[in-house]
C-alpha cells in the first residue's frame, strides 16, 4: 500500500497542536513545597567567632514548575546568612528571602524560622599541653619507665572564656600490649572541647620508654591476718 504523509493532514494538525497543548499544562504546571534547607554564615567580624549551639537548618517555601519543584533535594538550595553587622554578645538575624541561593526558575516564598540567634563572643588562642593516650600493658616481667611526646603543647584557638579553663589536648591511641622494647609513634592530636581547635593540624611523636622490671624489686608482702580478740560465744 503506498503510504500518503499528507492524507487527514488536517486532523494530524490537530493531535499534534493537542498533544503539545497537554504536554505544556502538565509540565508548566506550578506547585509550591517545603524543603529543608542548610544554612551557611559568612562575614563573621574578626577577632569575633561563632559560640554556643547554632541553627543548621530552614524550612524553605518554594514555588516553581512541578517537575522541577518535585525533584529538589536539600543539597540545591542554601541560605547564606550575612553575619557583616554582628555584634559581640547575642544578636538576632532575621533570614530573608534573597539570601536563600536557589536553582533558576524556582522562587522562593517564605523561611521558617525567620529569624535566628547567633552568638559572637572574641576569638584569642593559648599553647596546652599534650597529654599521650596509651593503651595495654607491656609484655610480663617488662614495665614502662617513662612516656615523652614531641612537641610538649600545641596552640588552642576559641573563645576566649572557655581558653579559661582546664583544656585537655589528647593524642589519638597509642598501643604497648605486649612490647617488651620501646614505642615511638607519630600520631595525631585532637582538642576534646568541640567549641576549641587547633590553631593548625599537628602530628606529635608519642615515646613510651619500655624496660625489663627489676627482678630485685618484690611485690610487698600481704598483711598478716589481726589475731582474734574476745572469747568465743557459747
């Protein structure tokens, strides 16, 4: 049969026109939807850090073509909060709408919560002294004499009020079961106050000097049992 592109042209416009007609109403169709969004804070004013517990995430309004609106996921959007004017102490932010980075076509309608708590407070740093994590025992018969780490301290940057107190730098684990010589291992170095850190990463060498036990040393003899006192019952 000889094929003819051009019989019923006419109801061939017709699909062809309805069929685009349909494809446009479903896919220009707009929906609004929450998406939970992580939130960002720059131009923090020097010598000032963030303290305290902090907002990581917004409820976010958007609005846009369904297709798109439909398949957003939390990393295609973020809100950048501006921390320029920040004070010392406690401020209040208020979150706007154009603050929020988004993907073309999609508009963004309303944060919740509009507005967040930061807290500033002055940045200063002080050298704290490493302290060695060492894990088991040596070998039977052997002992450790000594323990010397490489360098002594570190510098701790954070806020000023908690470089007030007690500060504990540990290394990561150093193990001696079973050694009857000496352990010499560079290892890392990590702040246990997650407000601090370190000024820069650092590796310490960690020395557990290990020697047989002196044979002529013998453990002190147990207490003798005390005498009874009294008579017996009867």
């Amino acid at each position: 049969m000889a094929w003819h592109p051009f019989r019923h042209l006419g109801l061939k416009i017709v699909a062809l026109a309805l069929g685009t007609l349909l494809w446009l109403t479903v896919s220009g169709h707009q929906i609004e939807r929450r998406v939970l969004v992580p939130l960002s804070y720059s131009n923090i004013p020097q010598p000032l850090q963030m303290t305290g517990d902090q907002v990581d995430e917004v409820n976010v309004q958007v609005r846009g073509v369904d297709n798109q609106v439909s398949a957003l996921d939390p990393g295609a959007l973020r809100v950048i909060v501006d921390l320029g004017d920040a004070h010392s102490g406690t401020n209040l932010i208020p979150l706007r709408i154009d603050e929020v980075v988004a993907p073309l076509g999609v508009e963004v309608l309303q944060i919740d919560p509009g507005t967040v708590t930061v807290t500033l407070e002055k940045s200063g740093q002080v050298d704290a002294e490493v302290h060695p994590t060492i894990d088991g025992q040596p070998a039977p018969g052997y002992v450790v004499t000594s323990v010397d780490v490489e360098p002594k301290t570190v510098v701790v940057v954070g806020p000023e009020s908690r470089l007030k107190d007690v500060i504990s730098v540990v290394t990561s684990r150093v193990s001696i079961d079973g050694r009857v010589s000496d352990v010499v291992e560079d290892v890392g170095v990590g702040v246990a106050d997650a407000e601090l850190r370190l000024r820069e990463p650092r590796m310490v060498r960690v020395t557990v000097h290990i020697a047989r036990a002196d044979p002529t040393l013998s453990p002190a003899p147990s207490a003798a049992p005390a005498p009874a006192t009294g008579a017996p019952g009867r």
